[in-house]
C-alpha cells in the first residue's frame, strides 16, 4: 500500500544521491584492502559482503571506493529488518550454493564493522577472523 509505495520512493532518492552526490574524495580507505580482497578472492576463499544498506548502495560505495571484488554472496540490511541476523543469512546462503554445511568459525567477512562486531556477542556467529572493509565513513561525517 502507501507504506510500500513511500518506501520504494525514499529508497529511490536515496539511492540517486548517493550514486551522484559519493565522490572517491569523500572515502577514507583502510590500508592493504586492494591485498587482502585479492587474496581473499583466491580458490581457498568465497567472498561475501555484508552490510545493513541496500545491495546496490553497497555496490556504488565499493565503485566510489575503487574497489573491485566478486562477492559471490551478498546478505544486505534490505533482506532482513535485524543487522544481526545477515551474518546468519550469509551462512544459509553458502550453505544453499555450495551444498555443504557452514562453518561460522571458518568465515572471513568483509562488510560493515559494526554490524561484524555486534554478532560476535552470539557464539554461535563466532568468525576466526575478521576483516573490517569501511567504505561509508565519509569526510563528511
């Protein structure tokens, strides 16, 4: 209904300024991200990108960024209304892609800090290691 119609919209124009208004000059980028997404992305890994925003803003920051990784699995705020649950819906995913069961203490994410940070409180979420990929902090901000 109105609900939806008006989510779709502030979705759009969101999604339009961010895409014509996010400059590289406005990203702050953590060092050796270009070694370790290239290492990440090598046979022994499956990239994965979580964040609380929606797949294609993620996508445009990582494009202001520069940076180029095929993440072969996406769980995005946009799928699910609870940030802690994507690192559980990216589990699901890998599980339904490659058919075998999901280690979580096996995965290295790279997404949004904060969210990698709060589902650590839940062991059954526990990551061996993590890497951190910030690319909406802003000068701005």
């Amino acid at each position: 209904g109105a609900d939806q119609s008006l989510y779709q919209q502030l979705k759009q124009t969101y999604l339009e300024r961010l895409a014509t208004e996010l400059q590289t000059k406005h990203i702050i980028r953590h060092h050796f991200v270009d070694e370790a997404i290239a290492f990440f992305s090598s046979n022994d890994f499956v990239p994965g990108l979580l964040t609380g925003n929606f797949p294609s803003a993620a996508n445009i920051k990582l494009n202001a960024a520069n940076i180029r990784i095929d993440y072969k699995i996406g769980a995005f705020g946009e799928v699910h209304k609870d940030r802690n649950m994507l690192p559980q819906l990216a589990l699901s995913k890998f599980e339904q892609l490659y058919d075998i069961e999901a280690n979580p203490r096996k995965f290295i994410v790279i997404g949004d800090p904060d969210l990698i940070i709060d589902s650590l409180k839940d062991p059954e979420l526990w990551f061996q290691e993590l890497i951190g990929l910030e690319v909406n902090q802003t000068s701005s901000q």
